[in-house]
C-alpha cells in the first residue's frame, strides 16, 4: 500500500509562494485522526521583514494607493464572487485542518465571502466632512489609510475571522500582512492566491506561518505595521498592546467570553434548548462568543435540562466530513486535556456531570481529539467552570431567581462579549438588555452575527468592535485641512 503524501506549504509574500527564510517546517494535523495533514513554513523575523517589506511596497505603490476606491470595491467584491464559487473546496480544507463539521464549515466560507461583499460597497463610501471654523476659510477632513496592517488570526474560525479584519483593511486602502495560527494555517494560505487571481496586485495579501513569538511578536512591534488586528485570548491581547506600544501602534482586540444564556421562566423551553445547545457544542464549544453559562430560572429548570442533557448524549461525534457528524473534534490534543482538566475541577468543586465529562470511547474515534458534549449542573458563582473560559463542549448550569438575580449573575463576570435572553415578555427582555454588560445581546435567538452588524466586547472581551460601517474607521487616519480663503 503506497504512502499517502503530506504536501509541503510555503508563505505567501510578493504575490507568489516563498520558502521560509529559516528552512524549517512544522506538522499541522487533522484533528479527527490526529494524522499529520501537511507541513507549514516555521518562519523567523527575517520572514517578518520579507513580508512587511513586501506590503510596504504595495502600499506606496500608486498602482493601489492611487487606485479608484471603486475599482478597490470591485476588486473585493471578486475577491467574494471567486471564494463563493469555491466555497466546497475551501469548506473541505477548512473541516481537515479544523475538525468542525462540514456544514459548518461551508456556513464559515460562506461569511468569510459575505464580509468582503459588504465592505466591497463601503469602499468609496469613506468620507471626511466639512467643518464651520471662524473667519473666511474652507476646513475639511479626509480619511487616509494606515498603511500596512497585521491581522493574527485564531484556530477557531481559521477564514471567517481574517475575512473579518482584512475586508474593511483593504476596503480603506490598506496592505495586509497575515498571520494564521500554527495548528490552522492552511485555508488562509489558499485564500492569499485567491487574493492574486481575483485580481489583487502582489503585495497587498501576504500571509506567514510561525509561532507566536518569534512570528507574532515580531509582526507586531515591527515599525512599519501601523495597527494589529487579533482575535485571541486575554493574555495575548495584553501582550500585543504592549508590544504595538513600541510604536504607538492601533490595536484592534477582540477577546475572549465566558457568555451567559438567560432562560427565564416564560421562555419557550423547547426553542430555548436547541438554541442553548447550538450555542455551546457548534465547534465543539470552540468560540469566544459561546453560550458556555446556562442560567435557569428555577421553575423551569428540571424541565430543559431534561432536553438539554437528552439533546447532548444524542448528538453524533465524529469526522466533520461525514454527515451524520454533529459535532467534530477539539482542534488539537492540548485542547482536549485542557478542556478535560476543567471538568475535573468542576467535579472537585461540587458540580455534578449531567451529560458527557468524558473522552468518548468509540474505538474509530480514539485517535482524534475528541470528548463529549458535557453539561455540568449545581454549578455556583465562585467555581472556576463558571467564571474561567474553557473553549470546549462544556455547559455550566446555574439557577437564578428573578429578573434582579439574573442580571447580577451574569454580570458577575471579567468578561463581557456575547448573552442571551429567552422569555415571552418583550419590556423584560428590553430592560435586561439594557442591563446587561455585554457588547452583543440577542434576545430569543442562538449567538448570531452579520458583517453589518458591529461585533466585539466590553472589559475583558475586547477594546473594539469588528463588522458593520463603523468597523472601516479603525483602518483610516483623520487629516485636517484648513484653507484660509483671504
């Protein structure tokens, strides 16, 4: 039986692909087998300098600096039609590095298309505005672009988040350096030649592979990036606000969420479960905007934990190209013993396993990075399950008692991004909104987002919001012209 071949990737810098400076590669893996999927550059600082050199380039050159911003839309908006038209091979792609289920997966390249198309109409929609000063003079503004700009992608959503911050980068005029993260390189790759051959000159898109450190760290802080981009973790996030301090450079956050489902006693119970189930085990709980907190008003609670706990032990694990798969693997091994880890302390803690806790023990699944959808009930404020993010299939159940008690719980928290609110009272569920600390709240509906809706988070979930016409702001200077008329 011949091998089966692992291909080789390299960067993509200049428009065309380049071996890494420093000669190294490094595995990615398909997670649902644990199988090396193909080989990545492991870049170095010299990389780092190929590739902003690169975009510098681009970024003065007046064949993009000078281009009509409606030429530029209409670039992006090829940029979509080409992803859309490959959007099966991309979702594939995106399910082999991923593990997510392959449905999923297309509804994930199918966004990443969407966010282009729409800041492919705001391109030549970024305006300044005329200003009423004293005496006889003409005062204006005009939005500039930054120049070049790094985006550090998560291993979560591995297209649909660079889409994100690079549609209304390159909509403002900017050039892009992209850094995917190590376990999940290989969809972002793909979609820089995409970036080529839908018309974009070489340069604006370049995309490296490394580590954090070395890769990241040194993108960052490098003079000529003018404003980083990142989806991660609070800690990296505190990390490159200190390191884009060396240069006063933007920073654009959007962190991470430990979210509350608000399920009152009026609710829909049976709307209400396969929303709060969708909200915690799509991914495999691998979301920052995931409804990991369920908090129940008492007397309704007996009643939708039966569903959710049903719910849980039937759904199918499995590989995401299968389609009877509900829900994939966790993206690597160091993820499903952290997720594991947490369930143990929760049990230490008092928390009781409702559903899963566990690896599961089919023999076709052992070699994946698998574990149970898990439900954990009799979960209290103080437990580090209810207050530290897990990023895996792991629900907490806490109860509430009235609208007061149910604000304050969900409130209770370091973060801030995503909460839900279920009840058939529309003035409660209103006044709760408003109540809320959370940059998004939907009321009777699973977490969901579009690009023209703004997305990001308060206290620790973020300093930013990404997507919707505010988000292009982020990605322009402001000049003043002041014309004296005499």
């Amino acid at each position: 039986m011949q091998a089966e071949t692992v291909p080789n990737y390299e960067m993509f810098i200049g428009g065309a692909w380049v071996a890494s400076h420093s000669g190294r590669h490094y595995p990615v893996f398909n997670p649902a087998t644990g199988r090396v999927l193909a080989h990545v550059p492991k870049g170095d600082t010299e990389d780092v300098k190929a590739a902003v050199d690169a975009a510098k380039r681009a970024f003065e050159d007046p064949g993009w600096r000078s281009m009509d911003p409606s030429k530029r839309g209409r670039l992006l908006a090829k940029v979509s039609q080409t992803l859309r038209e490959r959007l099966a091979d991309f979702a594939r792609l995106e399910t082999l590095n991923n593990g997510k289920p392959l449905g999923q997966a297309k509804g994930d390249i199918a966004m990443a298309a969407r966010h282009f198309e729409y800041f492919a109409g705001l391109a030549d929609k970024i305006q300044g505005s005329t200003i009423p000063v004293p005496g006889n003079r003409l005062d204006y503004t005009v939005k500039e672009p930054l120049g070049v700009t790094a985006h550090v992608v998560p291993w979560n959503y591995p297209l649909v988040m660079a889409a994100r911050s690079m549609a209304p980068a390159l909509a403002a005029g900017n050039t892009i350096v992209a850094k995917p993260a190590s376990f999940t390189p290989l969809t972002l790759l793909k979609f820089a030649e995409l970036c080529k051959e839908a018309g974009m000159p070489d340069g604006v898109v370049n995309v490296i592979t490394g580590g954090g450190d070395e890769v990241g760290g040194s993108l960052i802080k490098h003079p000529d990036v003018k404003l980083t981009a990142l989806t991660g973790s609070v800690e990296t996030g505190m990390r490159v606000m200190e390191l884009a301090s060396e240069n006063l450079s933007r920073v654009i956050l959007e962190l991470g969420g430990k979210n509350p489902n608000i399920v009152f006693d009026d609710a829909d119970v049976e709307r209400a479960a396969g929303a709060v189930l969708n909200g915690i085990f799509t991914n495999a709980g691998q979301m920052c905007w995931a409804g990991s907190r369920l908090l129940v008003e008492e007397g309704i609670k007996e009643a939708l934990l039966q569903r959710l706990v049903d719910g849980a032990k039937g759904m199918k694990l499995g590989d995401g190209l299968k389609p009877e798969t509900a829900m994939g693997p966790l993206v690597a091994a160091s993820q499903k013993e952290r997720v594991a880890g947490y369930v143990d302390i929760g049990t230490s803690e008092g928390a009781t396993i409702a559903a899963g806790g566990a690896p599961p023990e089919e023999e076709e699944l052992k070699s994946g990075f698998f574990y149970r959808p898990t439900i954990l009930d009799g979960v209290t404020q103080e437990m580090k399950v209810a207050r530290e993010e897990i990023f895996g299939p792991v629900l907490t159940v806490t109860t509430f008692e009235g609208q007061g008690d149910a604000v304050q719980k969900a409130n209770d928290s370091e973060y801030g991004l995503w909460a839900g609110v279920w009840t058939r009272d529309l003035r409660r569920a209103h006044v709760v909104a408003k109540q809320l600390e959370s940059g998004i709240v939907t009321i009777n509906e699973e977490p969901i987002t579009f690009p023209q809706t703004p997305f990001g988070g308060f206290k620790n979930s973020g300093n930013s919001s990404e997507q919707g016409m505010e988000a292009v702001q982020a990605y322009v200077r402001t000049k003043n012209v002041s014309v004296n008329l005499d």
